[in-house]
C-alpha cells in the first residue's frame, strides 16, 4: 500500500516535474520501488518526460488520459478500473515506474459548476460550500484509490496555480514537497502555498490524524548556490518560516545533460547516470526515504485509513 505524495509550488519554472519525474525514477532503479507518475499540470511536461508527443497524441485520441478520468469523477460515472486502465508502463528501459498521462484541458469549469449545483439544491442544508467541500474531498481521491495498492510511492505533479484540481490532490495526499529555485520570487511561492495548505488542512481535514504533512523544500536549478547573495537572502527568510528539518540538504544544480534528456524522453538519471544532475537526484532519493522514516508514525494511521 503506497504513499500519496504531492510536488507543488504556486510559481512555475521551478523544475518541479524534473524533480518529480527524476525521484521517480531514482526510487524505481535504486531502491527497486514501484512508483506511479500522475500529470496534473496542463503543460504535461511529465507525461512528456516519459512518452514521446506521437505517442501520446494515440493515447489523446483513445480517450487514455487523466482528463477522461477526472470528467467520470466529476459526474459521479466513475468505474473502480478506469484508472487502472489509463495507466502506462514507461516504455523506458526501466522497470517499476508508470505514468498515468495528463492532458491540456483536464476538465470543464462549467460541468463542475453545473454538477455541483444541482447537488446543492438537493441538499436540505442547501450548503454549497459543504458540497464543494465534499467535492474537493472526492475528486481526485476516488480516482487514485484503487490504484494505491499497487505501487509504493504515487507522485502527483501538480500545476503551478491553485486550483480544483491541486486542492483536491493536496488533500488527499499524505505528502508534499515544494521545489523551489533559491530565488526570492519562489520563496513567495513557498509561503503563499504553506499557507493555502493550511487553509485546506483547517477545512478537510479535520481529524488531526489525516492532516497532509510536509516532507521539506529542494532547492533546484542552483547554480554556485552557496556563494550567491541571492541563495543566502532566500535561505535566510525560509529559515524564519520553516525549520531545518524541513529543508533537503540535497540540492538539484544546474546541468545541460538534465535538459538533453527531455528531448530523449526519458530522465536524466538513465540518459546520462555520471552527470552532476543524475547524482544530486540519486542522492536526494536517499534522503527522501530517510526523511520519509521519521514521519510515517505519525502517517501510518492516515495511510489505512484512507484505504479502508
């Protein structure tokens, strides 16, 4: 029974999906993990990472993507194989590691409004912020839970912006992770985030037990980080917000070979294993696991209990 793990800022340009799709890929090759990759970010940068536009244009055109899973959810017309069926293998030269593709338009703002409309006025309470509530609880949860069984770890990517579909994935995760470049524009991101998700946390979750729980900040696309001005302005505001503890001591640099293997469609840490990028995400999978371990204590109760 697996993790949910949520990676997230509210700035784009990050490399959130790099770090997503790379961990991944760590965990998969390294530490033999079955690891599943879910796109929700329109760019469908992850699904691109890991299939070429050819193919995933079939898959489009099949109706094999998260959007057709999302439109089911929404409309309550959800079957309990549908994910399953969507779910890719990576046809990479590596085991352990799928993708569930995302799609450029992910859902229809007007069907949401139209489905959860006709629920409030069934409600005797007639409490649209309960339905949306409920809704946001629902979404994205329906559509992992028969998959969590079958893989250790599930990587939500998410969008750079806060909106239904981030919401409902922050919540029913039981991690997240916030990569962040060391400049002070996303150290804006982080707050802005941490504070959402407390919102979210005050909202859905009220049993202490479930609340989702932050696994730290990684710092990626640095560049001489240590001896830049800009680094030590942003480390020194994100130690007055966050603790050390929640700051990955592991950074991502920058490196060419990271760009070069998107055009190959697979990470970086099979394209090019030697590089510095391959080994900064090597390493931050070690301690990833590591910070993982002193957490789920306190996470065991919430994995269960979501699936039971």
């Amino acid at each position: 029974m697996g993790y949910l793990v949520a990676t997230t800022n509210m700035k784009g340009g990050v490399g959130k999906t790099t770090m997503t799709v790379n961990l991944a890929a760590c965990l998969a090759k390294d530490h033999r993990k079955r690891v599943l990759v879910v796109d929700l970010d329109p760019q469908i940068s992850a699904t691109l990472s890991l299939m070429s536009p050819t193919d995933f244009a079939q898959i489009r055109k099949e109706h094999g993507t998260l959007k057709y899973l999302i439109q089911k959810s929404i409309t309550g017309d959800l079957g309990a194989t549908d994910a399953k069926n969507i779910v890719r293998p990576y046809a990479g030269n590596l085991s352990g590691i799928d993708i569930l593709p995302g799609d450029i338009d992910l859902y229809n703002d007007f069907l949401v409004s139209e489905v959860l409309y006709k629920k409030a006025i069934r409600n005797p309470e007639r409490n649209f912020e309960k339905v949306w509530n409920s809704f946001e609880d629902s979404l994205m949860y329906g559509i992992l839970k028969p998959l969590v069984p079958h893989y250790d770890f599930i990587f939500l990517d998410c969008a750079p912006s806060y909106n239904l579909v981030t919401r409902s994935s922050l919540v029913c995760s039981d991690f997240y992770l916030i990569p962040a470049k060391p400049e002070p524009l996303s150290y804006i991101g982080m707050q802005l985030l941490e504070r959402q998700v407390k919102k979210l946390i005050e909202t859905h979750q009220i049993d202490k037990k479930r609340q989702t729980q932050l696994v730290g900040i990684v710092f990626t696309m640095s560049r001489n980080i240590l001896a830049g001005r800009y680094y030590k302005q942003v480390m020194k505001r994100v130690r007055q917000e966050f603790n050390d503890s929640q700051v990955f001591k592991t950074s991502i640099p920058m490196d060419v070979s990271v760009s070069r293997a998107v055009d190959s469609f697979k990470p970086v840490v099979l394209t090019d294993p030697n590089s510095a990028g391959s080994k900064a995400f090597r390493e931050l999978a070690r301690e990833f696991l590591t910070k993982l371990q002193k957490l789920t204590p306190a996470s065991q109760s919430v994995r269960l209990s979501k699936l039971e």
